[in-house]
C-alpha cells in the first residue's frame, strides 16, 4: 500500500470516529489520497461527503453545518486552495463556531524549490486557527497510534473554534492495488475514538473503571498541582503504585523512591506490568514513561478537553478526575518490593563509586534541603539524576520543563528566591550554568537573592554522552560538537560579579556549604564526565539484577 493511501484512510476513519458527519472535498491532485478515503468512508458509512469546486463556497457551506450543530471538515489542495478559506475560517474564529480544515501539503523537499503549488501553508490563519501538523506518511511501524491520535487533537480543539489539520502527502498519490503494510492500521476494537476526550463546558468528567493493576505517572504540575494531588489520593486509596518526577513529587505525595529507575532499566518483570495507567502532569525526562504506557490496555490522561499531554499518542481518554479501584494489595506489595531493591542497588552503587559523581551530588544536595527550601533542577542531567537517586521530599522541586531549555536558569532561580520569599537552591550543570552567568549581576541597589547555585561542572554537555550520540561509534565527532569543553574558570566568573564562590571537594564540604545563609552564592563541584555512559549502565543493570534477586 501507498503511504500516502495508508495514512488518508486512517485519518478519514479516525474523523468518522471523532463523530465527523460532513466532509466537504474540493478537487484537487495533492488531496487525492484523502478525496478518494472519503468516498469510500461515504459509500459504506456513516459519512455525508459533500463536493465543491470553489474553496471559498466550500469553506462557508461546513462552516453553515457547524452553525447548524454538527461538525464538518473540508478538504482542499495545497497552496492557495488553502487561503481561499481564510474568509470562512475568520468567521467561525469570530463567533465560535467549530469547524476543521483538512489542508493537503506538499512534502518539505519541495518547500524553498519553486515547486508547483507550494507556499508556506503551516499557521496560514495566524492566530484565527492553531496548526496541528501531520507527520509525513512513511512506511515504518508506529504511524497509526501516531496519526489517530493527532487527529483526535485536532477535532478536540476545533469544538472550540476553527483548526488547521495540515497533512503533508508525498507522490504516488493514487492507491496500488496492495493492501500490505507494516501495521495494522485499524482504530481501536470497539469504533470509539483512539482518544476519547471530555466536552468542554459540560462539567467534570471521571475515569471510572480502571483495573487494580494500575500505576500512577506523575510529571511537571504544569499549573495544576491540584490535579495532581487529587489524583494521588485516589491512588492511595485505590492502593496503586505512583512513579513520580522532582517536580511533581511534592504533589504526588507518597511516591516510590526509585520507580523512575524501575521502568527505565529495562523491561518490567511480569508481575509489574500494569493494565491501566493514569498520566498526571506532563512527564518529559525519561523514554521509560512511553515504555510502561505501551504496555497498558488503558492509558487515562488528566488534563484539558484541549491540548492535553500525550506525545506518543497513546491516551485511551482524557478526563478531569478519575475514580479508585477495589484495591489489590498484592499489586502495590509487588512494586514495593520492587522499589526497595532498586533503592538498595542505587546505594550500594553510589557506596561503591568514588565521589563525586552526579548522582552523588543529586542525592546530597536533596538531603541537605533545608524544610522551608525551594529546589531549582536544571535540564538535562541535574533533573534526570535527582529523578533517578534522589528521595522522595517534601520540599518544592521547580524546573522550567515547559520546553526544557538550559536557558535562563540563574535568572529562573532568583525568581523563585525573591518571589516566595523562602531560600532556593539551584542544581545546575555547568553549561545552563554559563548560558545565563550574567544572572549573577545584581546592582548594589537591588535586593538579592537569599540563592545558592550548585554547579555540577564536568567541562561540558555530559547529557550527550547518554544519549545516542554518546554512543563509541561517534566517538570520532563527540567531544567536537556535543562535548564541548569550555575550560570555563567558574571562580574567577564569580569573583567578577562579586559572588561568593566555594569549591567543594567531598561530601562533607559540600553539606557544610548547603547550610542555610542569606544571599547569593556558587557551590561548585567538578568531576570527570568520562565513563558516565558506562555509569548509567552499569546502575541500570544493578536495578536489574537486584531484582532478580527478589
């Protein structure tokens, strides 16, 4: 089967599962893929197809059966089929009127070339219609969770006004005759949609339902620390296990200590695996969060009718609340016992390791909190190594994971101090260290900080060695362009903007500096950044094989 065939069926389908009734089509070339699903969908379903041969009368004529109460999608060509609909778009913005815009595309290779039929297309509505973007159908397995689910996203968030569904299609655009492809590209069994979500202005909605065997994700609070401690009551009632990252951990309240380190060391024993999750908060820092949600029949997020949290697209349904299950006791026991070996192989890892180590001084750091403190983690590794060693605490734990850039940290850090009026501590690595170290000037006349930076300073990005990149294949490449040393003399940058600087060269000296002072200070511990790639994995298989051993 044609790529571009595959993926027009599935988003035909995946509409009519949405409760898309109309779909207005304009001929066109780029949009024959999906022109030729909707008759199809039309000829044994329950889709009304409606053509059009002008895209502005098309545009108007779904924009009239939205007013009339039902949701309707047109479908045009790229380039200015696509602006012909501005006018209809503009008024469905301008009086709240659904309405989804199915706009074919060329592939980006032809983008820039003077190619026919080609112009930017992607947020041609500015700020009249959101974009959501299609990946480019390719014949690989994992495309069908991928274009159902975005279409979900689309048609939620065109109940509240009109949006873009841009859907780039590479030639041959024609069906060959061959039905083979990598996948199934059915939806799910029973005709619902592969996301179901809750209608916006109707109240709250609850998850009910959800099997014994389920496992609480708990990420960023995103503005909705609530949420998350809601959640986490029905959990402990319900006697489900809670896996917990820093910055949803105060929220999250009784979180297993290492159950970050559990579903990232490697595949999750049996008695482990989980046949519902429930995802509160937006969890960015790990791959082991889409692993366990991959294994679950049911995956509930909480969030928004609109834009919820969902990027391998495997949300079973969006809802605001969710309801306990009759507990299982052995369910919980199991991941107990499961969390305490993998807390006890991280310590006799850390035991049996020279300091210092990131992980040394994520869990020192942790520790030595004061009760009033707040916690400032950089990206990259400071966050990933607290994720993964640090233990539970009851202090508030901030990052900027909003899109987890090493930017602006110093500055975000003496926010936090000056804006709650308690004392921060920042855990940063040495690069978002240097990105912002002009946050370090504060004129005589300001107000400082009562702020302590921890900088974990290994000479360079040591979060690239744990990453694919990192791998000795690329060794030839690696400290050139993702290494990056800097040889940066962090004392004597501090010494320039007049902030104290202490260098700390155990355990001991470290605890010593974290002890709770007014104003702004440098904690800086260096260490080497070779071998933490090999450091990862040799924790990973401690976890292992400590659980084996249960």
């Amino acid at each position: 089967m044609q790529p571009s065939t595959a993926q027009a069926r599935v988003i035909v389908d995946e509409l009519v599962r949405c409760g898309v009734r109309h779909l207005v089509v304009c001929p066109g070339s780029r949009n024959a893929p999906l022109s030729m699903a909707a008759f199809e969908a039309a000829e044994t379903g329950p889709l009304t197809l409606h053509v059009r041969i002008d895209e502005r009368s098309a545009g108007f004529l779904a924009l009239g059966i939205g007013k009339a109460g039902s949701l309707a999608a047109v479908c045009c060509t790229s380039g200015t089929a696509v602006a012909n609909l501005h006018p209809a778009v503009l008024e469905a913005h301008h009086s709240d009127t659904p309405l989804l815009v199915l706009a074919a595309d060329r592939p980006a290779e032809l983008h820039g070339t003077g190619a026919n039929q080609t112009i930017e297309q992607r947020g041609i509505y500015g700020p009249a219609a959101p974009c959501v973007d299609l990946p480019l159908a390719e014949r690989r397995p994992g495309g069908n969770a991928v274009w159902r689910g975005t279409v979900c996203r689309a048609v939620a968030l065109s109940t509240a006004g009109p949006v873009q569904l841009n859907v780039p299609l590479r030639e041959p655009l024609v069906p060959d005759g061959d039905d083979d492809w990598p996948e199934p590209l059915t939806g799910r069994a029973d005709g619902s949609p592969w996301t179901r979500w809750p209608a916006a202005g109707v109240g709250t909605s609850t998850a009910t339902g959800l099997a014994a065997r389920t496992v609480l994700v708990v990420g960023d609070p995103v503005g909705r620390p609530d949420r998350i401690a809601k959640a986490a009551a029905v959990a402990a009632e319900a006697g489900w296990p809670v896996i917990a990252e820093p910055t949803g951990m105060a929220a999250a309240g009784r979180a297993l200590a290492s159950g970050s380190l559990l579903i990232n060391a490697g595949e999750l024993p049996p008695e482990l695996r989980p046949s519902d999750v429930v995802v509160a908060g937006r969890p960015t820092l790990t791959r082991g969060v889409g692993a366990l949600l991959r294994m679950a029949g049911r995956v509930v997020v909480l969030g928004e009718p609109i834009g919820w949290t969902d990027p391998q697209r495997l949300a079973t349904e969006v809802a605001d609340e969710i309801e306990a299950s009759v507990p299982d006791p052995e369910w919980l026991i199991a991941w107990q016992a499961a969390d305490q070996a993998a807390s006890a192989a991280v310590d006799k890892v850390l035991a049996g390791q020279r300091w210092p180590t990131g992980a040394h001084v994520a869990r020192d750091v942790v520790a030595a909190l004061p009760p009033d403190a707040r916690l400032f983690l950089g990206s990259s590794n400071p966050v990933r190594f607290v994720d993964f060693v640090g233990r539970p605490t009851s202090q508030l734990i901030l990052a900027n994971r909003g899109v987890a850039g090493i930017d602006g940290s110093v500055s975000t850090s003496a926010g936090i101090a000056l804006g709650s009026g308690h004392p921060c501590y920042a855990l940063l690595g040495d690069l978002t260290f240097l990105h912002d170290v002009n946050g370090l000037l504060v004129g005589p006349t300001e107000q400082r900080p009562d702020l302590t930076v921890v900088v974990v300073n290994d000479d360079g990005g040591g979060i690239f060695s744990l990453l694919e990149q990192g791998a000795p294949e690329y060794a030839s490449s690696f400290e050139r362009v993702f290494g990056t040393p800097h040889g940066a003399d962090i004392a004597a940058l501090c010494a320039g903007y007049r902030v104290p600087h202490v260098l700390a060269s155990d355990a001991d000296e470290l605890v010593a500096a974290l002890a709770p002072a007014p104003g702004l200070r440098v904690v800086e511990v260096r260490m080497e950044r070779a071998g933490l790639r090999d450091w990862q994995a040799g924790l990973f298989e401690a976890v292992r094989s400590q659980g084996q051993r249960q």
